[in-house]
C-alpha cells in the first residue's frame, strides 16, 4: 500500500518563545518535528513493513523545515515531497489545500497524520486534507489493523473510552501521541536518506495559496488567571516557604 | 443571520457552548438557535433560545463525521446561520473541521475568550501549548465557525427562558456515510477512582524516567497521598493509564494537587482545574502549569521535591 505521512516543522518543546510587536520572534529558535506526527510517521512505517507498499513523507514550510524531512527518511520513510515556501500567513485551510493538491497524482491508499500541532493546534489540517480529496477520515487514533481493502482502527473517546470504526480505503487517519513507540534513525538509515528523493513542488505551482479564511490579528502573553505566588531561588527555602503557606494560608495541610 | 450552537446531549460543556453563544448572540444582536443531534433537547427546553432543533435520521443514530457533517450543512442552510458555536470535544474535532470545510472556511478551535469590535467578533485561542495566546478574526464572508475550550465560559451562567422544539430531517443516504463506527467500550473498569482523592502527586514530563518516579512517590507517602500522572507518562508506561489525569483520562477535584513536572497542557489542565489549591514545580518558569496555579516553585524538581518531603517531617516531628 502508499502511505502518505503529511509531518509538520515545529519549535522544538523546550524553546523559550519571545513575542515582538504582536509577533513570534523566530530569528532564533530551533526545530523539531511535531510530536503527533512523529507518531503517524511511526505508524505509517509500522504497517509498511507488515503490508509492504512505500512511505511517502510530505512537508511544507521553508527551507529550514528540509532537516525534519531528512530525518524522517533516515527513520524509514521511502521519499518525500517538500511543499516549499512562506507559510506564516498560512491558516489550516491554505496548508490543507497545498498538501491536498501535492497528493492528488499520488493517490496514496491512506494518508496518516498527527491529530494537532504542538504550535497553532488547531488540530485540523488532516481532516481538511480529507475533505478536500473527497477521503472518509477519522481522528484521535491510537491502532490501525488493515486487511485487504478495509481497516479497523481504534478511535480515542473522551473519559477513558474507546470505540473501533471501520472504513474502506483510501482514508485520512489522524493519530494520537504515545500510541506507538517512536523508532531512532539508525546510522544506515542516515546514510541512505542522502540518496532519497525529495521532491521540490513550490507554492506557486500548486496554485498557491487560497485567500485566508482566518486571519491571527496578534499574539500576546497569557494573564494569570489566578494570583499565583511564586518561589524563586533556593529548594530548600521555597520548600519551607512553601510548606508554611499551604499550612497557614491555604489551611489545606 | 443568526447563530447556531451545536450541542451533545448531557454534556457540561455543550451548556457552556451555549451560555457562550447566547453571550455572542446579545452582543452582536444575533438570535441564537440550538441544534441536538439524534435526540436529547429537553433539557433545552427552558433556556433563552429563538429555537431548539433536533436533528434526526435513521443514519444518525450513531455518530459519524459524515452524518453530521452533511445533516448540520443542511440546517445551517435553512437557518442561514452566520456563526456556528460547537464546545471543543473530541467529537466536534472529529467533524467540525469537516463542516466547516464544506463551506471552504476554518473552525476556530478551542477559544477561551471572544471581542466583539465594530460588529466584528474576533476570538482569542492558546497557541504553542498554552504558552501564547493568538486573537483570531474572520475574513470573508460568513458562515464563521468556533469551538469553546471546556471550562473557558460558565454553565451556570445560561440564560433562562423557553423556546420552542422542531424537528429538522435531513436528507442522508446510506452510501454517504463511509464510516461504520462500532459500540464504545472501556478498555477495563478503572480499578483507581481518583475523583475521591484528597490529596494527589501528579508527575508530568519532567521526571525524565520512570525509576525518578519514586522522588514523587516519597511525596505522596508522607502525605497519604494518591499517585496521578499527565499522559505521556502513563504513554510510556510509567504508570497505569488509570491514573492519568486529563481529557482522556480522570477528572479529580482534590483539596491540593501537586504537579510535579506538568508543564500544563490544557488536556492535563481540564482533569484537575476543580482543585481547591494547585501547587507547580517546574524548571520553566513561562510553564502554563504556573497560570493556574495557587503557590509554584520555579526550580528542579529533584532538588525541590526532597526538600518539601524534609519540611514536611520536620512539621511531623
């Protein structure tokens, strides 16, 4: 079967996020493939090598978003396509349509993404991609089993529970975090993604982006909602700092 | 125009969706409707709305994402409505994003507060894991579509009022709807009831590995306390799936929740905003965990949490 895997380029978890006039200040921040799509690309590697067929990465973004491409050739994927470009002012419907038209001569018998991103998380992308090529999706997976033409995939529900749904290929499939354990590139691996293809397609031949259907007007830090009291500096001092307030104070210990 | 709150039956947060769109409906001079899918209105039945429609069809009893996508496109035909308001669950992440696509437009998810400025609405949402927040507007023209984060608007704060009940029968066929969604199950009865605990030790990404567990653990002894953990702990393994606190996970309202660790990501912060009093440790001191909490320490956690466990046997001897 071809599996399309659609990854997305993130700031990397730990990265201290600096606000300029109402904007991410990005001049120094490092990167890192989006955590939920490190798991779809698993997942996708995982039922290549039960089923055969080939993983086919795809990734938009500028240059930069090229390292998060190699390293998902190194894991195992076969080739990728980089949709390349200036995509700030993108919203999930502009990528969702980029990533839709790069995959429409692909016809790719299930395409697998992460159910959000660890950045704008508006946790649709996928669904939208779905809509666009005319795919029946489902979101929040944790299992995929395929056999012949159709899958039984698990579905995370809220509360602790869980539900199977069935469906036919093609379909989109978005997948939950921690459903697989994430592989490392091996040394080998590495050596061959050097050889790997990865197709160029720029925006503009894709059409380029359609006129946003929502705009960020500005981005601003989070107000305390509640009066926090804060501890700095030595353990041992904010323990007891600590320890006096929830006694006295709060008069919950 | 008119809005349109879509609600799931018996659902703390569909109230809150509604409380939000009857808010957006008296600030922008909009009447607001309610839609139920497959039954369950009653309940809406005295609250302020221009109308309650139940949504039914064969072909919606259970739930699809092609079912209600296309039943819902179909209502919001005959309304005419301008701005749809879902509350942001797991099934309105599975087909809202759908809904809106069919209008060629984007669901603003997951908003946690809303301006209205020169007739215009604009919605705020967390960015970056909560550590940002981003004011979002609408371009074009609408529908507009917007979920409503558990928690961000006050149940108790619907309105009161009547309204009147019809029934809306879309148009649906069987070969429409691609997926066959089979019963919800538990994967086992959950042994740990959490909701009940007075004290809990949650421990987040931050303890790195699971032998550091035992640093919490040590916490949660001296205080009779219950072990809790955020997902990607219980994901790798490190503790049972039925101590983990969040959307997919428990929802615990104990008088002191430690976490230890967490940075707060709102599916952990769902599961265990109700506490009374929150105690953080983190090393980052932008953490989202540290917005909610009562009292933080800005530190590590493998210095920290010994010293707490050291002040609290001093205080017992």
């Amino acid at each position: 079967m071809k599996i399309a895997v659609c990854i997305k380029q993130v700031p990397a978890r730990d990265s201290v996020l600096r606000l300029d006039g109402g904007r991410l200040q990005d001049s120094d921040l490092s990167y890192e493939i989006n955590e939920p799509d490190a798991y779809a690309l698993e997942e996708g590697l995982q039922l290549k090598e039960k089923h055969g067929g080939e993983v086919v990465v795809v990734c938009a973004g500028p240059e930069r978003v090229g390292s998060t491409i190699r390293e998902a050739l190194a894991k195992g994927a076969d080739r990728a396509i980089h949709i390349e470009g200036d995509l700030d002012a993108a919203d999930p419907l502009g990528t969702a349509t980029l990533i839709a038209k790069a995959l429409e001569a692909e016809k790719p018998d299930l395409v697998l993404t992460g159910l959000q991103s660890d950045d704008l998380g508006y946790g649709q992308t996928g669904v939208i991609v779905a809509e666009l090529m005319g795919l029946p999706h489902a979101t929040i997976i944790m299992s995929v089993e395929v056999s012949a033409s159709h899958m039984k995939i698990k579905r995370e529900l809220e509360n602790g529970f869980f539900q199977y749904v069935e469906v036919a290929l093609p379909a989109l499939l978005t997948m939950q975090s921690g459903s697989n354990k994430l592989r490392y590139a091996t040394l080998m691996g590495i050596k061959k993604a050097k050889t790997k293809e990865v197709r160029k397609v720029d925006v503009a031949a894709l059409g380029g982006l359609p006129e946003a259907a929502v705009t960020t007007v500005r981005m601003f830090l989070p107000e305390r909602s509640k009066q926090s009291q804060i501890f700095e500096g030595d353990p041992r001092q904010a323990a007891a700092k600590l320890i006096e307030k929830l006694r006295f104070e709060a008069r919950v210990l | 125009m008119s809005i349109l709150a879509v609600l799931e039956q018996g659902n703390r947060m569909s109230l809150e969706a509604l409380a939000a769109s009857q808010q957006f409906g008296a600030e922008l001079g909009l009447p607001v409707y309610a839609a139920v899918v497959g039954g369950g209105s009653a309940e809406l039945a005295d609250k302020k709305l221009d109308g309650v429609y139940t949504v039914e069809h064969a072909l919606l009893s259970a739930y699809t994402a092609d079912g209600y996508s296309l039943a819902l496109h179909q209502l919001m035909a005959k309304l005419g409505s301008t701005l749809v308001v879902f509350p942001h669950t797991y099934q309105v992440r599975d087909f809202a994003p759908k809904l809106a696509t069919s209008f060629r437009k984007v669901l603003v998810s997951d908003c946690i507060g809303h301006k209205v400025e020169n007739g215009q609405i604009h919605f705020v949402r967390q960015v970056f894991q909560g550590k940002i927040n981003a004011e979002v507007s609408f371009a074009g023209n609408p529908p507009f579509f917007a979920s409503v984060q558990a928690g961000a608007w006050r149940a108790d704060s619907v309105m009161a009022g009547s309204c009147t009940a019809e029934t809306f029968t879309p148009e649906l066929s069987a070969a429409q709807i691609r997926t066959k969604p089979l019963e919800p199950f538990r994967d086992a009865e959950r042994a740990v009831d959490l909701s009940a605990a007075q004290i809990i030790v949650s421990v987040g990404r931050g303890i790195k590995e699971a032998e550091n567990i035992a640093v919490a653990q040590k916490l949660a002894d001296i205080l009779g306390a219950e072990m809790a953990a955020s997902r990607p702990i219980c994901d790798n393994g490190w503790m049972p799936m039925e101590r983990q606190v969040g959307s997919s996970g428990q929802t615990v309202a104990p008088k002191i929740y430690f976490a230890i660790g967490i940075s707060g990501a709102i599916q952990h912060l769902v599961g265990m905003k109700g506490a009374k009093t929150v105690v953080a440790i983190n090393r980052d001191p932008e953490a989202p965990i540290f917005e909610i909490a009562d009292y933080g320490i800005v530190g590590d956690l493998f210095q920290v949490v010994p010293a707490i466990v050291d002040e609290l046997r001093k205080a017992k001897a």
